[in-house]
C-alpha cells in the first residue's frame, strides 16, 4: 500500500479556500486517490475520490498531476463546520486503505 | 432510511472477556471493513469481507474475529488474545466494483476493558 504524507495541521477563517496537498510518492498503477473528514467521536465521512486529473463535486474539489505522486484537496469557502480532520487515502479499487494521522483542519471566525 | 448502524455505542470490558460487536448494513452493499481507531491516530484496518462467506485480514488482525454469514451483517470479536482493546471500533460498508473506495461508516462502538 502507498503510503501518504499530509500537514499535521491547517488553520483557516471562514470563508477563505483551503487546499491540503497529500504526497504519495509510491503510489502503483491501480490505486486511486479518496478523501475523508472525519469529525471527533464519528465516523469518517467520504469526500471525494479521483484517479488522474481535476474532479470536483458539491463539496469540494481534488487535484492530481499528471505524474500522481501527489494530490490537493480543495475545500471553497470554508466554515466552521469544516472544522475537522481529513484524511488522503491511496488504495486499489478493492476499498483496502491505510489511514495516516490526517490533516487536521481549525476554521475560525 | 438506510446505513449503518452499530451497538453498542459504549461497551465495558473486564480483561479476559471475549466481546462481539454488532455490524449491520441494510445498504445492500458487498464489502464491509472492521477498523480501529485509537486517540490521535488514523484508522487502522482489522478485517475486510468482499462477499458473504469470506472475509481477509488486515493489518491488525491479531486478536479479533469475523464472520460473514449474511450480507448485511459483519460481527467481529475482540478475543482476550487482543493485548490492548480499549480503542473506538468503525465498521464501514461499500458497494463494491469501482466504488470500493467510497465507504460509508457507522457510529462506532468505544469500548474500554477495565
């Protein structure tokens, strides 16, 4: 499994973008990119996931290069309740990850 | 009204006891996954099943138990073999095919042996 390295944290204030860059140097053929926010005492939550390029959807928007040895998450206009940590996850198709510690994301007034 | 859920939401433990854990999905999706999550830490993958009747391990697997004898359920066992149980426990679920990646996650269960 690749492994991903992203901030330890992010601070942000409302309304501004926030993009988190996960590197994943090893990253094989088959794997896929996914996003998670995970707030305190819940479960993960799924983002977004892409493969090469630019995908975005209602909620935010990932980045990758033509050589996927990294990715950037895009979160617009933040808020307070995107106040959370995010995960990079690279994985084949057959959903088995390897979660890091995440990025956690402090969004204020 | 569809998901996951979990029980229970809070579980004690004295040491030496087996404990299961309830996963259930009424998603219809094939794969389902077991992670741990200890304070401060990403999760860690326990057990996976991609179809009934058949599950692997993950990166932790020492100490737990699965089966997979329904789709829409997926136990797991934290044996007395396990050293250090105390930790939030996830169960996930997906569709399958390409969409494995997207995992849709229950409440957990936060269990701690006494």
């Amino acid at each position: 499994l690749a492994k991903t390295t992203q901030p330890i944290s992010m601070d942000s204030y409302e309304g501004q973008e926030v993009n988190i860059t996960c590197s994943h140097n090893n990253i094989a053929t088959n794997d896929y990119i996914t996003w998670y926010q995970q707030f305190p005492s819940q479960g993960p939550r799924f983002i977004i996931q892409g493969y090469k390029t630019k995908v975005t959807n209602e909620v935010a928007s990932l980045f990758i290069p033509a050589d996927r040895k990294s990715s950037t998450l895009s979160l617009p206009r933040v808020s307070l309740s995107d106040t959370a940590v995010y995960y990079c996850l690279v994985g084949d198709s057959w959903g088995k990850f390897q979660f890091g510690a995440g990025t956690q994301v402090v969004v204020t007034p | 009204d569809g998901g996951i859920t979990q029980s229970p939401k809070y579980l004690f433990r004295k040491e030496g006891q087996n404990v299961t854990l309830s996963c259930e999905q009424n998603l219809n999706h094939d794969a389902m996954y077991w992670y741990r999550q200890d304070p401060g830490q990403g999760l860690r993958l326990i057990y996976y099943s991609q179809i009934v009747n058949d599950f692997q391990k993950g990166d932790i697997a020492e100490g737990y138990s699965v089966s997979r004898e329904k789709k829409e359920s997926f136990p797991l066992t934290v044996t007395s073999a396990q050293k250090n149980p105390t930790a939030f426990y996830l169960c996930a679920s997906s569709i399958g095919g390409p969409r494995y990646n997207e995992q849709f996650f229950g409440p957990g269960t936060r269990l701690t042996v006494l």
